[in-house]
C-alpha cells in the first residue's frame, strides 16, 4: 500500500476533474500557475507525470483510470465532508515563517498533506499518530499551570509562534481557534479581555478538538 504521493498542484487539480471530485480546497487551488493560459499543456503535462508516477493508468480500453493505492488517499480530499488545517506562523527577529498541515477526513480514515516546493506530499496517518503530531507541537519540558490572566499582559513583541486551528464542513460551518505562545507559555484569548494559559493537555486536546471539528 502507498505510504506517501506527491503530486503538483496541477497534477492533483487534473485528478479532481478526471474523479469528479466533490470538493477540491482553494489551498490548492492557490498554489498552480495560471492554468487558463495554457490548458492544453497543462493537461498534458499533468497526464504524462502522473503516469510516470504510475498513480494513472491506462486500461485495455485505452481509458485512463487511476492506480487504487493512489484513489484511497486522494478519496478523503475530493469527497470528504471535513476538512481542517493548522497553520503555525514563527516569528524569528524581523523574519516570519509560516508551516502548513491539512487534514481531510472521510469515512474513518485520514489524509494528512503539506504543501512544499517539490509538491503536495499527501500521506494517510491514523487517529494515534495525530495524536503523536500535535503532542510534538511543545517543547518536551513545557509546564505551563493554568490560569487566567488579562490579555493585555501578552507581550505582543515577544511571541514566538501563533496557531491558527481551522475546520471547516464542507457546505455547513467554518470554525477558527487563535493561540499564541509568548516566553514559554501557550494563551488561548477568552472573553472580556482575558487570556488562558493552558498546560500542554489542555493544549493538546484543544487542538484536537480543532482539527476533528468538534
């Protein structure tokens, strides 16, 4: 069974089109040329590429038709009805970098993909090893104790990383969590100008939570 494809993002727009897909998420969308310039050629090279990939397959009919392996991660993304994503933006001195991991879920199962510059890397992970992903997100000694603080003693200047949880059901209702995490605690904003610190569980279930769309 493939563990992992990587696919251009025209390659994934073209197997959207050829599958029918129900639903194809603007991120990758964003992230192709300008297809309408050159449709033809991107047809074409999106064809040949994936068959070199061995993920399109031509049958005895002379149909093209798409390898199983590759069908089974690519299901969750075009037909699923949940999809979420955290981005984690780190501010380093004046520089700022953004890391991006989407999760699209469908009939119990879960697809994982990052968008970087060879490619989407799509992967299927299961409920343990999202699990294992988010517990990493803070450093191992994180002991932050909870309590709650007013927000305006967050030093903007001084955070290090902002998390922004988003999910989204597909035709019903978008979702999106805000933390920050300032001199080695993680806050999550509350009403009336307050501010959480959570502990690393209540952080990692929050985003849990998030990215199950719960």
């Amino acid at each position: 069974m493939k563990k992992e494809i990587i696919l251009k993002p025209e390659e994934l727009y073209y197997l959207g089109a050829l599958l029918q897909a129900k639903y194809i998420d603007y991120a990758y969308v964003a992230a192709m040329g300008d297809i309408q310039q050159r449709r033809e050629v991107y047809e074409s090279e999106s064809k040949e590429g994936l068959a070199k990939k061995g993920i399109l397959l031509e049958d005895f009919m002379g149909e093209m038709e798409v390898d199983a392996e590759s069908r089974r991660l690519l299901d969750p993304i075009f037909f699923g009805t949940l999809e979420s994503s955290i981005d984690i933006m780190i501010a380093a001195g004046q520089k700022k970098a953004i890391r991006n991991n989407r999760f699209h879920f469908y009939e119990g199962r879960i697809v994982s993909t990052v968008i970087a510059k060879d490619g989407i890397h799509i992967v299927e992970i299961d409920d343990s090893m999202l699990q294992t992903w988010i517990g990493g997100m803070l450093p191992p000694n994180y002991a932050a104790q909870a309590e709650l603080v007013s927000a305006d003693k967050i030093n903007k200047k001084r955070i290090s990383r902002i998390f922004s949880v988003k999910s989204n059901r597909v035709g019903e209702r978008t979702s999106v969590e805000i933390y920050v995490e300032c001199e080695g605690r993680v806050y999550q904003e509350k009403e009336d100008g307050q501010a959480e610190v959570l502990t690393k569980e209540k952080f990692g279930l929050e985003i849990y939570r998030g990215l199950k769309g719960e």
